[in-house]
C-alpha cells in the first residue's frame, strides 16, 4: 500500500471533502456483519464535518443507502461501489480513520483492518484478541460492543485528537 498525504489522496479520488472535513473510511463487501449500519447511524449523532467514504458493494448496499436516505445524511455519506484494488489506497489516504468492526458472532477478522494499518491510518475495530494489540501499541480504538453510541464515541475521541496525533498512530499501526 502507497502511502499519500492526506491532500493529494482527496485531489486524487475527487471527492467534494474540504481540508477540515474528518472522514471515515470502510472497504469492503456491505454485509450486515460488517456493521455498517451501525456507522452510519452513528455519523447521524456526529458533527457535521464528519463524512463517511464507504469503498464497496454487497447485497446490504441498496438498504445501507435507503438508510442514509431515510436519516438525511446524503451529504455526509459517500457510497463509491467498486473501486480497483490498486486505488484504494488512495481512498484510504484520503480519510483520517478507518473502521473495521464486524459482529462479534462472525467467525474470523477483518482482514481489511490490516490492511488499513499498513496504508497508516488509525483504526476503529471490536475488541476481538486478533485486534488487541491495536490499543497496546497506540494505533486505533477497540470497542467492546459494537454499537451505535460505542463507535460514536469511538469517532468523537479519535476526532477530538490532533491531526499529527492521528498521523502518529497511523505510524505505529503501519
């Protein structure tokens, strides 16, 4: 995975972000068990400069999107579908954290959590024993359930740090 600066990644995807706005970034299939619903009602409780950049498609994505519609977040949610694997690292250079949760009764991880860890960004993911070191090495936010008031929480502490705070912990994840 490139690493680009968060500047040149937003010119390079055309997205309508401005410099102050805090993105989160998810890659990957929209399956329920990726809780993204739970993302996204979260960004409803958030601020308004914060956006989510939602890379993927899957059978969940027409009713994720209604969802969007019904909460009235169009303009803080972008749904991008597929994007060829060797541009998503510039998607996720573009965000300033990435989410990685899934249900706590799936089997497995999730295997894109690594690889927002090697693009540089903190992460948001469950606490699950693969993804323990993420909080002992600095670099991310475990929650111990995946819930829509613990990933708001979870986004208002990583935005509420510096930008360089944020960098630094993509640098230790990486």
């Amino acid at each position: 995975f490139t690493q680009y600066s968060r500047k040149k990644a937003r010119k390079r995807i055309k997205q309508p972000y401005e410099e102050s706005d805090f993105v989160i970034g998810l890659v990957g299939s929209l399956k329920s068990y990726h809780m993204v619903e739970e993302l996204i009602r979260a960004t409803k409780r958030l601020e308004p400069d914060i956006h989510l950049l939602i890379l993927g498609d899957g059978p969940d994505r027409e009713s994720l999107e209604r969802l969007v519609g019904d909460l009235d977040l169009e303009n803080k949610v972008i749904f991008t579908g597929f994007v060829e694997h060797d541009r998503v690292d510039e998607y996720i250079a573009a965000c300033d954290v990435m989410y990685g949760a899934i249900n706590p009764d799936h089997f497995g991880n999730a295997i894109k959590c690594y690889e927002y860890l090697a693009s540089g960004r903190p992460i948001i993911t469950d606490d699950r024993s693969e993804f323990k070191f993420v909080e002992a090495i600095d670099a991310g936010i475990t929650i111990d359930h995946v819930t829509i008031d613990e990933v708001a929480a979870a986004i208002r502490r990583l935005r509420s740090m510096s930008r360089q705070e944020r960098l630094e912990m993509g640098a230790r994840g990486r």
